[in-house]
C-alpha cells in the first residue's frame, strides 16, 4: 500500500521562534493553497467542551475517575479510510490504547537488523501521522516487526484521568512491549514522541535497541517564555486562557484545514491539519491531553533526559530539518550526539515534508547496526 502524506509544512511544535515572535508563520506554507479557516469552531472547542482538565503533579487531590473513551475505528475510517492495519486494543489499568503491527514478511522472528521497531509520534498527529515512514522503511526491511500506537488523548486511545507526566507513557510502552512480547526494541520518535524516546531509554535502557529521533521536541526552555506565557504552565492558572494559548502556540495560530482535503484523502493521502481537527471534534479527551503533555510531558524542559539518554551509550540517530528551529545541530553535537544528520530545505514536519531522505537515513544507521 502506498500512502501519501501532505500537509501544510508548520512547524506546530515548540520554537524558539515561535516565543519571540508570537505572529510567526511557516514560510513553507504556500499562498495559493486553498484553505478552510475553522477558527471560529477551534475556539469554540476551547472555550466549551475543552473546559475539562487534566489532573497536574503537585495539584490539589482528585477522586479516581475511570479514563475518557477514545473514538471508535469505525468513525476514524470513516473520516480517513482504511490506510491504517486493522486497530488492536491493549488493556491497562489506565485505560485502552490503540495499536497497529506491521508483521514481518515472510511471518516469524527475523535475527537480522532491525527485528522489532516501536514508532512513537508527537503531539497532535497520531499514529497516522507516521505510517508513510514507517510504510517506507517496512519496504527495505520486510522481515522486521513494526508497531506504531495512539498515545493517550490521541487517535483512538483513551485518555486517563491522571498527571501526564512521562512516567504515564513509559509505562505505556512497557505495557505494550510487554503485550508484543518484545524483551526489546529500536524507537523512532518524532518530535514528543523523540522526547519520550530518550526518556525510555534513560530509564529501561535494556529495553532500546537503538533511538532515532526526528526533529526532537522537548530542548525548548521554559524560561524563553514571557512571564504572562509562563503563567498558564503553573498550577492555578486561568486553564481557559492557557488552553487557548497552548493550542494556539501548537498549531502556529488556528488550525487550517486545506478546502480539498475530502478530496486528497480520497486519493489516500494523510492531511494532517484534517486529522487534528477530527480529534479536536470526536475525541472528547484529546483538547486536554494535548495542554497535559505539553505542560507536564516533557514536550519542555527534558534537557536532562537527552543527557542521560546517551550516557548510556544506546546507538543513536539524529534527523532534522534545515529550517527546523526547535532544535539545532550544533545543540545536539554538544550534548555529544555524533549522528546527527540535517535534510535540506525542511522544517519541523521533516517527516512527512521528506519522506524518503528520512527513511534512507534510517536505513543507512539500521544497516550499520547489523
């Protein structure tokens, strides 16, 4: 299956840029590009069925709560196709998480490199969103078992109703590494999701394989941030205010459907702006998990986590985009990452934007593995 992933090329993430410059818009994206502004119906979301939140370390105690049911596949497909393998479901104590395998061909455990890959995307954009990649690289390495799933508020998992601290996602990913019956895998993490990546490998590093990390999220200072801005990550904030600001701060002001987007999604294509809108609308927990993992999750301020990530001596691969400014190669090289590779004229959305210089890029550091 061949799946197409086009998007507005914005970063959507957490620049430096954007903290200066509140007005910031993606020079990538392209003017002639017709376009639905949903402003009206985003703000809505955020003032209205968006009041909900999510408990915070150190906040005032709460009642357990049974966690937010996720959508339904049917709903999901019927927005967006079949482009996805059929949805598992995995049980835990904080509630069920989606999951998709791409089995290995020909069926059975490969000893070759890679055997077992675990793909973890960002904030905002679910699974989904990193299915062309994973698409590509499955096409090299057919004998390797692929797994991408929905973190919690996303796609069509639940949402518990509990701090989302990292520690929330990690047992997350032992949950699901369990499930699979993997002692271990190599992570590929895009921007959040590269975040939780390095956080996994700190801490079960007899779990990771090998990280690769995509336009990495989580090396943006909270002290970059104006003081009013700073407000609505502390506890007691006005949470309407700082939800509006948070998801605002994300999308790089409203989130903008492309007008042909029924269209494009018809031919198989991934429109990630329709995706996040669909979430907004359909998953009743999902405006809440994005504020939670962006406050609490490790999207900021995850400096030390990098840094023990790779004391532990765990094979890396770093891929940005040029015009990437969440992060910078000359960050990365003096945290001591060695591989780190720069793809020409890309930004944040390097993954979907540039497809197949990611994917060989991959390829190349898997196959230097074995």
């Amino acid at each position: 299956m061949i799946v197409r992933f086009c998007s507005h090329p914005s970063p959507h993430a957490w620049t430096p840029a954007r903290i200066s410059k509140t007005t910031h818009k993606s020079s990538s994206r392209t003017a002639q590009q017709p376009t639905i502004d949903i402003s009206s119906r985003y703000t809505a979301m955020t003032l209205t069925t968006s009041d909900f939140v999510l408990p915070r370390s150190g906040g005032p105690p709460r009642a357990s709560k049974s966690p937010i049911p996720g959508p339904s596949e049917a709903a999901f497909t019927e927005a967006f196709g079949a482009l996805l393998p059929p949805a598992k479901f995995l049980k835990t104590s904080n509630g069920k998480s989606a999951y998709y395998e791409i089995p290995p061909f020909p069926p059975g455990h490969s000893s070759e490199t890679p055997d077992r890959v675990l793909f973890i995307h960002g904030v905002q954009t679910p699974a989904i969103g990193m299915l062309p990649l994973a698409h590509a690289l499955h096409s090299s390495f057919s004998h390797a078992h692929f797994a991408l799933f929905d973190l919690w508020g996303h796609g069509l998992s639940d949402t518990p109703v509990l701090p989302y601290d990292a520690s929330l996602f990690h047992q997350l990913l032992d949950a699901l590494l369990n499930h699979l019956q993997w002692p271990s895998a190599h992570l590929v993490g895009y921007s959040f999701g590269a975040s939780l990546s390095v956080g996994y490998a700190a801490s079960r590093s007899s779990r990771v394989q090998s990280f690769t990390l995509v336009a990495p999220g989580g090396l943006i200072r909270s002290s970059l941030f104006t003081p009013k801005e700073q407000a609505h990550l502390r506890n007691g904030c006005d949470e309407v205010a700082a939800r509006k600001w948070v998801l605002q701060f994300l999308e790089d002001g409203e989130l903008v459907v492309p007008a042909d987007s029924k269209e494009r999604i018809g031919r198989g294509e991934v429109i990630a702006e329709a995706v996040r809108d669909w979430q907004m609308r359909v998953h009743p927990g999902h405006p809440a998990s994005v504020v939670a993992v962006f406050r609490d999750g490790g999207a900021l301020d995850n400096h030390a986590g990098f840094a023990r990530a790779l004391h532990t001596g765990i094979p890396s691969l770093v891929v940005l985009g040029e015009k990437d400014d969440l992060c910078s190669e000359q960050e990365l090289r003096e945290f001591g990452f060695e591989k780190v590779f720069v793809v020409p004229q890309a930004g944040h959305g390097v993954i979907r934007e540039r497809v197949p210089e990611v994917a060989e890029l991959i390829s190349n550091f898997w196959t230097k593995l074995g």
